[in-house]
C-alpha cells in the first residue's frame, strides 16, 4: 500500500508527463492523487519542490539499474556491455519516468537540487571506478576520465533513448544494443585485452 507522499510523486510523475513541468498545477497533482491542499503542502512546498524530489528519487533509481550490471566481477568487454544493456532496459521499461528524467527536467528548479545530484552522480561515479580503476591498471581498458568514459558508454546510447522517448525514433533502442556496445567497445576498451583475459571479442 502506497503512502499519501508517494501517491503525490506519483501523480507529479503523470501530471508532468501529460502537461510538461510548466503546464503541470498543484490543482492538478493534487486532483489525480486524491489529495487535499494541506496533504501536498505538508509533504512540499511548491510544484517546483515536488518535482526535484521526484528527478533525484528517478536519478537513484536509474543509477541503482545501471550499477546492478556490474555488481558482479567481470572483464572490460562483458561490463561495457552489461554498462549499455543496463542502460536500455531501464529507459525502455520505465519510460515515463525516463522522459522526466532526461526530456522533462528543467534548470530552473533543478538548480535548487544540484548540490543533491552532485552527490548522487559522485556515489555513481565512484562505484563505477571500483570497477573500471582494476581493469585500467591491467591494461584492459584504456586510461581516460570518468566523465569521458561515460560520454562514449552511455553517451551515444543516451542519444539514441532520447529519440526514442521523444516520437522521433520508433524502434526498440534496444534492438540496436550490439552495434552500441560495439562502438563503445572500440573506444573504451584496449585492442588485445580479450586476448589477455579470454574474453570473447
């Protein structure tokens, strides 16, 4: 049984989708999860505090997906691929929540979480070089920063779901996971270290 809080999340969620954050109204969170005015103000104080509650507790969602592919040892082909795959599954099968996330979000109130976010990107980020930091001293993958590596694990994937959660794009990103984790493959992860590990190429 959902809480009085997590009914108005909720509700946040269907109400930005349907109207965008800008047509979206308290009257109209309010009325879809069956709330009164003192209900939503005792959780939030505005629209705009709802709606950064609502990204960070997505973006932790999101993270804790991605992360789940590499909660496991393995080598520098198979975690890009489970790094990718992570990625496509959460976007194709939490649509909604994706759209709010990397379509529907907006600076001027995620400004007010960034500190928050940071966090979260940082926890990401250094879980993420548990895995990666072993792998570059043994050669395996190629040395570069963590934000360049997640530009070309997730960025052209990202690019991808993007117009696919947007109409532009209909088929399954999902579909295209072999051609992505073997472009991502090529820039991230050295030429002989599936030789070196007997992974296969």
């Amino acid at each position: 049984m959902t809480t009085a809080r997590e009914d108005l999340l909720a509700a946040g969620l269907a109400v930005f989708d349907r109207d965008g954050f800008e047509g979206a109204t308290v009257a109209a969170i309010r009325t879809r999860a069956r709330a009164s005015n003192g209900s939503f103000f005792h959780f939030f104080g505005s629209k705009k505090e709802l709606a950064g509650t609502l990204f960070l507790e997505i973006l932790g969602r999101y993270h804790a997906a991605v992360l789940a592919g590499i909660d496991e040892p393995c080598g520098a082909r198979q975690g890009v691929a489970r790094l990718i795959h992570a990625h496509l599954d959460w976007v194709v099968n939490n649509r909604r929540e994706a759209r709010y996330l990397f379509e529907i979000s907006r600076g001027e109130w995620t400004e007010e979480i960034r500190g928050a976010q940071r966090a979260q990107n940082s926890r990401l980020a250094e879980a993420v070089e548990r895995w990666r930091a072993p792998l570059i001293a043994r050669g395996e993958l190629l040395p570069m920063t963590a934000i360049l590596f997640f530009s070309q694990i997730i960025g052209p994937a990202q690019i991808f779901c993007r117009a696919w959660l947007s109409g532009r794009h209909r088929d399954d990103p999902r579909d295209h996971a072999d051609t992505l984790i073997a472009c991502a493959t090529r820039a991230v992860v050295a030429i002989d270290a599936g030789h070196r590990t007997g992974e296969t190429p």
